[in-house]
C-alpha cells in the first residue's frame, strides 16, 4: 500500500473520531472542528501526493471519493442531530451522491470516465466551506454557514443534474 493510500485510510479513521469527539463534547469545543478539518486536509495531501508521485491506484480512485463523501455525510448527520441544519436538505444531498455514484459505477462499467464538473467542484468546495463554518460554531459564522449550507444544497443539485444531462448516453434504455 503506498504512502497516498496510507493518507486515504488515515482519513477514513478519523471519522468515527470526529462523530465520537463531536457526540461528546458537542458544540462547546472545537475540537471536532478541527478534526473534521485535518480529516478534509488530508484528502489535498494524498491527491498531491498520489498525482505529483505517479502512485495513483485502482484502490484510490475507489476508495478517496467514498471516504470523502462519508466524511462530509458524517459532519452533515451530526449537524442535523445537533439540530444546526435541517435533515431534508442533508437528504438531497445524500441522495444526490448516492445517484451520482451509481451512475459513474454504470459509467465505469461501460468504460466510460465521468471527470469532476466545475459544478461538482463548487458543490465540494461549498459543502466543506459550510460544514467548517458550521462545526466552528462561532456566532459570527452560523447565519453565514447556513447561507453557505443552502448555497451548497443548490449547487448540489445543480451538478447533479450536470453529470447525468452531459452524460446521459450512459443511461441507454437499451443496454441496461
């Protein structure tokens, strides 16, 4: 297993250390904000790492964007237990990726890549942007996090729909 792999997995155990940190000390500290940070850091070191050292694998093209999502499902769930957002945007956000990922799975199947959109990138940047501002709990950062939150909701569906519409030969009738 190489280094930027390694970097994935580290990412994937601190998820269950944010939810516990989170459930426990709740949103007296931040100390889950700035695990849920190092967690999100981590995921631009194994991509450089793995980009700029030619260690890119079948193993972290699968499991870097599923850890991602469960990361950030994980911060939006806690979120929604805390009552800081409500659980119907956290809904169509998940739907969207569980949409998203099995239509790049039929992609794959048929030897086709889906890229990440512009779209898709501004969905993840907002969703990490919000959930940041969100889990800091500063007052100054809440109304400003939830507007981020929506803006993120938005921009969710958006590319959503982006990736099926520009990829819609990927849901040919016939071959499925």
């Amino acid at each position: 297993m190489n280094l930027a792999n390694k970097i994935t997995l580290v990412r994937l155990f601190l998820i269950p250390v944010f939810v516990i940190i989170f459930m426990i000390s709740g949103r007296d500290m931040n100390i889950a904000a700035i695990v849920f940070i190092i967690a999100s850091l981590t995921d631009a070191v194994d991509g450089h790492i793995a980009r700029s050292r030619n260690m890119i694998t079948n193993f972290g093209k699968f499991t870097d964007p599923l850890v991602d999502k469960v990361l950030t499902m994980a911060a939006f769930l806690v979120l929604v237990e805390d009552n800081t957002i409500p659980a119907w945007p956290v809904i169509i956000i998940i739907s969207r990726e569980l949409i998203i990922t099995g239509f790049r799975t039929l992609a794959a199947d048929s030897g086709i890549t889906i890229a990440a959109s512009m779209w898709g990138k501004a969905k993840t940047t907002s969703q990490m942007i919000s959930l940041v501002m969100l889990l800091l709990n500063v007052p100054s950062l809440n109304k400003a996090g939830i507007f981020v939150f929506y803006i993120a909701v938005i921009l969710t569906v958006v590319s959503g729909v982006d990736y099926i519409v520009k990829n819609k030969k990927v849901l040919d009738l016939e071959n499925i």
